[in-house]
C-alpha cells in the first residue's frame, strides 16, 4: 500500500475546501491588482498549493508564474500548463521583479516567529517592482477563536476516513491542526499544520523593518479598514521607494 501521507492529507484538503469559491477570490485579487492602475500583467503567486486559484487568476493576466515549497504539489495535475517554481518563499530566487504578487490561505502564518517573518518580507524586496504590490492574506486571534472549535470534525472523503483537531494556544500564540487519515488496514497517518497567530501591527512593524510599506489593509474579501478586533486581514504591501 502507498503509505505517502500527501496523497492522502491533499484529498483531504480538497474535500474540506470544495465550498472555496476560487473565482470569486480571483475577482477580488484582480479589482485590488486594477485600484493601482498596473500596467503589467504578468503576476506571482506564493505558496500556490494545487494551482485551483491560480487557474482562476490566469483568466485575468497575461502571465502567470506559481511557486510553493513542495514539489508535490506542484506535480499536481491541476498545476499542468501553468509555470511552476519549487521554492522557500523566504529566499525567493528571481533576478527579475514582479508588479504583482499574492499569498493566500495564511501561508504567511505558517512562518513561525518574527525573524522569519522580517526575512520574509525582506526577500520579497527583492522582487516587488517600485511601482508594483505584494498582496496577502493572514490569520488574526479572532479568527482562531472563534473557529477553533468547529474545525474539530471527522468525516470520509474519497472513501478515506479522517478526523481533525484543532487547538488554539493562546499564551504561544500557536494554532495548531493535527489530521488523522485512517486506511483501509486500520492503520493511522497523522500530520499536524502549526500557524503562527501574529499580533495584527507585528505585520506592520515587519514589513516596515524590511523597506516596505502597507498601502491598505481590509478586512479579507472586502474593502473595509481591518483592525486588531479582525478575523482576517488583507494587506496590501508597496515598496518603500514607490
């Protein structure tokens, strides 16, 4: 039996996400890419996952470039006909700049401490046009705890059964979900997901820190002003010489 726990995690990750409406998400990243009057079309996703918004997003530009750690999932089939970078966002490795960037599903929370977080925002420096932006989206406290407790669930997908718990660390700041897919031998994979739950002005004060500045700030999937009270925040970052 194929015992690789991504084949399983990823089917599991798509049933728990079939209700994303990735057009949707596309629509808004192009209305806040069109606000600031770009005039290149060429755009830059990190941490891209399956490829499902990118697909979308290739609607809308002439060009689209998709990057993500795992080369797994850059294999993917949904991935096919986009070009694929296997890379740590924290170091990103183009001599070229891009106009316009975007991080979705808090990969930005997946960086576990501000070191990480001021390198990561340094990097991306590094390959933000003067004239372009950064777009990303973050998990606030709020969010977690609120959710927490109804992100623990089980249930079957593909014919695989799985349980999630979820745990909201308050004092460390630490959300953290842990899968169980049990097989059909009965036999258990596990894989645990860590996000670090920032202070909503850290992100401020890092990007700061790196050279950059926050243009705008909303609450996720609108254009209202978000707050430390926020659930989830949208920034949108511009080089500090812009």
């Amino acid at each position: 039996m194929n015992r690789d726990p991504y084949k399983y995690v990823s089917q599991i990750y798509q049933h728990l996400m079939r209700s994303i409406n990735y057009a949707d998400w596309a629509r808004y990243l192009y209305t806040i890419f069109s606000n600031y009057n770009i005039k290149d079309d060429t755009a830059l996703e990190l941490s891209s996952g399956n490829c499902m918004l990118a697909n979308q997003m290739n609607k809308f530009f002439g060009k689209i470039f998709v990057s993500d750690l795992s080369i797994k999932m850059l294999k993917q089939k949904s991935c096919d006909g986009i070009d694929k970078i296997c890379c740590d966002m924290n170091y990103l490795p183009f001599k070229r700049k891009f106009s316009f960037i975007y991080s979705t599903f808090d990969s930005i929370n997946y960086l576990d401490d501000l070191e990480k977080l001021f390198q990561f925002f340094k990097s991306m420096k590094s390959v933000i046009d003067k004239k372009g932006v950064f777009v990303f989206d973050v998990s606030l406290e709020n969010n977690s705890l609120k959710h927490v407790r109804e992100l623990n669930r089980k249930g079957i997908a593909n014919g695989i059964k799985y349980s999630q718990h979820s745990d909201y660390d308050k004092k460390n700041k630490i959300h953290t979900n842990l899968f169980k897919i049990k097989l059909s031998d009965n036999s258990i994979i596990e894989e645990t997901h860590t996000q670090k739950i920032f202070e909503f002005y850290d992100y401020f004060e890092a990007i700061e820190d790196a050279g950059l500045f926050v243009s705008e700030c909303y609450n996720a999937f609108s254009f209202e002003d978000a707050d430390p009270q926020s659930e989830r925040a949208q920034f949108i970052v511009k080089h500090g010489t812009g």
